[in-house]
C-alpha cells in the first residue's frame, strides 16, 4: 500500500490496526487523502464504509487546505473488540479548532462540518502539539 505513487509527504503506518499518511498541504492532497483511506479500508474489509469515510476525509481535509499551510495528517484506527466503529482523524498545524455554521442555500461552502455531524456516529476536535485533530467515528455496521 505504502509504495502507491501518491503524493504523500510521508506513510507513517499501514500495518495492524492503524495506518497513518502526512499529505502536502497542496490541491491534490484531498484526492490523494481520499484515495489512501479508501484503499485502507478496502484492505480492512470495510467497504461499507468506503464511500462514506472518503467523503468525510474529503470535507476535513479540504477545511485544513483553506486555512492551514502546513502538512496535513490523516490517521484511521481500525474498530477492534466490541466498540464497532471506525475513527478517523485528520490534523494540521491552525491551533483554531474549525467551527460548524449553518450554510445558506446559495453558500458554495460551509457545510462539511454539517456532513461529518450529521453523518458519524460522534465527533469533536482536540489541541495537539502544534495545531489541532478534528475525528469522527463510523458505526461498522454488524
């Protein structure tokens, strides 16, 4: 999976229960993002919920690309035991956690917090180090 020609600054993991990738904070990021979470959890078996964690993916990383200029992290823990969720986790250097507004409908933005809230089974964000991680969880379905 790691040896993929995807622009990734680095695969940090692939193996076991978590893999982990640091994009460029550059346009095709939200492509490349997308791609690796979809080819992760096709590996996991997960396809239930490809579709829509490549989405959500998509919203939080295209968020990091409009404010953020540094690297962009994206981390999938695989669900293990009896929890049945998939969490998700993207991260970037802007210390400002992102905040969910309600979008017009003529508004050509602002509705990918909506998307994840609306669509995961929770949410949130936490400070790290240097920046911020916003995460959901996906139900896995079973």
């Amino acid at each position: 999976m790691g040896s993929q020609a995807w622009e990734v600054i680095g695969v940090i993991d692939t193996e076991g229960d978590c893999a982990e990738w640091t994009f460029p904070a550059e346009p095709g990021a939200v492509r490349t993002a997308r791609a690796a979470v979809r080819g992760q959890l096709h590996g996991w078996q997960l396809d239930c919920l490809v579709d829509l964690a490549a989405l959500l993916v998509s919203e939080l990383v295209t968020n990091s690309l409009r404010y953020a200029t540094g690297p962009i992290g994206v981390r999938l823990v695989r669900p293990t035991g009896g929890d049945g969720a998939l969490l998700v986790e993207v991260s970037d250097p802007l210390p400002d956690p992102p905040r969910e507004r309600v979008a017009r409908p003529e508004d050509e933005s602002g509705r990918g917090l909506q998307l994840v809230a609306g669509s995961s089974r929770r949410w949130g964000t936490r400070p790290g180090e240097i920046g911020k991680t916003v995460w959901f969880e996906l139900a896995v379905p079973g």
